[in-house]
C-alpha cells in the first residue's frame, strides 16, 4: 500500500521500529489514523465500518455483552505500554459469525462521527443501518468500538480522527447482497476461514435491535 500508492500520510517511526524488533505478521495494525484507515480502506476496495456494521458483526441478534456470548471471561494480560498480542491470543474471542479479535484485542476505527447521546436521541425510533450524525462535531472525534479490558461489544468512544495511538487499529468491511437475509461477515485480516452464514436475517444496531444494518464482510 505505501509502495504503490506513494502514501504521505506519514506514518510513524515506530512502523519501522517496531517491525524490526518483532517482525510478525500476526500482530494488529496500530499507530494509524482514521485518515490512513480510510486511504487503506479505498485503495483496497473495501470500506472503514459503520459503528452499526461493527456491532452487527459483534454481536448478532441475540443480545448478547460480548461477541462469545454473555457471560465475562478473563481478559487480563500482563502488558507493557504499547503492547498488543498477536490476532486470535484469546481463542474465546469470536462472534457468531466468527469474526476474531472484537473484545480483547485493539480498539478499532468506525466511520461515524461520535455524538455520546446520539443513539439515546433514537431510541424508539425506527432506524435502518444507521450512520451516525451527520454534522461534523467540533473535537473532530469519530467513534473507536472495543473495549481491551471487559470485552463489552457496545462499548464505544470517541477519539479525534488524526490521532496515532499504540491500541487503535482498524478493520475494513466488504459489503455483500443481501440473499434471503443469510449473511456472513467472514473474519479478520489475519487469513482465518470465514464461517458458514447464520440462518435467518440479523437484525441489529446500536439504536434499535429490531432494524437491519446492511451486510458487512469484514476483513
């Protein structure tokens, strides 16, 4: 991507450093913007996740906490600051569609922009694949789903879209049609196979569990 698209998004010494030090692979994507997400994103043909589209794929249908299932599992890992585990360290870290790595691992990057109160101000409304607000917020924050030491699938925040941070990654999304409501969001970048598609259409959102995101591959 830096190569072919003589990326200037100037992407930070500890790219390098880091790479020397542990040169693997496995480990998440971090000490990236949303702005270098979104250029990787696009040159990939593929997209940055609506704060929906992650949690669809986190949590199904069923409302579940987390996306294996509803009760907590332990999450605590010894870390020195900066420190992210290789994908798929926590074998329990997957949703039902078998996506990898949305509890433990590094926060990751949505498109929307972050309003704390946005989704209270749609609650009872009938929504479908929400985006978030549409107006720009001043702090420039977009919304970072995850949650490093519950695992929580709702868990979010906002974090100012030039920020380079040692925990925040991202994931692309590859949107597919929608068949009969069988959908599978497939797994993360680190090669795994995707899982077969769950039976019936997964409605569910952060605003309301009865609408319907559209389908996301994520990547």
């Amino acid at each position: 991507f830096l190569a072919e698209m003589h990326y200037r998004g100037q992407p930070p010494r500890s790219w390098s450093e880091d790479f020397r030090q542990n040169p693997s692979e496995t480990l998440p994507m971090v000490m990236v913007n949303a702005r270098d997400a979104q250029a990787y994103s696009e040159w990939a043909l593929k997209q940055m996740p609506t704060e929906a589209q992650w949690e669809m794929a986190a949590r199904s249908t069923d409302g579940r906490l987390y996306p294996w299932g509803s009760e907590p599992i332990n999450l605590a890992r010894p870390r020195t600051p900066g420190q992210v585990e290789p994908v798929m360290s926590v074998p329990e870290d997957a949703s039902p569609y078998g996506v990898r790595d949305l509890g433990g691992s590094v926060l990751e990057w949505t498109k929307d922009w972050y309003d704390s109160k946005f989704y209270h101000q749609l609650f009872n409304q009938p929504v479908v694949n929400p985006t978030g607000p549409t107006a720009k917020p001043r702090s420039l924050e977009l919304v970072v789903k995850g949650d490093r030491k519950s695992g929580s699938a709702s868990a979010r925040q906002g974090i100012m879209l030039e920020k380079r941070l040692t925990y925040v990654g991202f994931r692309c999304v590859l949107p597919v049609e929608d068949k009969g409501g069988a959908v599978n969001p497939g797994s993360p970048a680190s090669g795994t196979s995707p899982a077969p598609p769950p039976p019936g259409q997964p409605p569910a959102n952060p605003a309301r569990p009865g609408s319907t995101p559209a389908p996301t591959v994520p990547f």
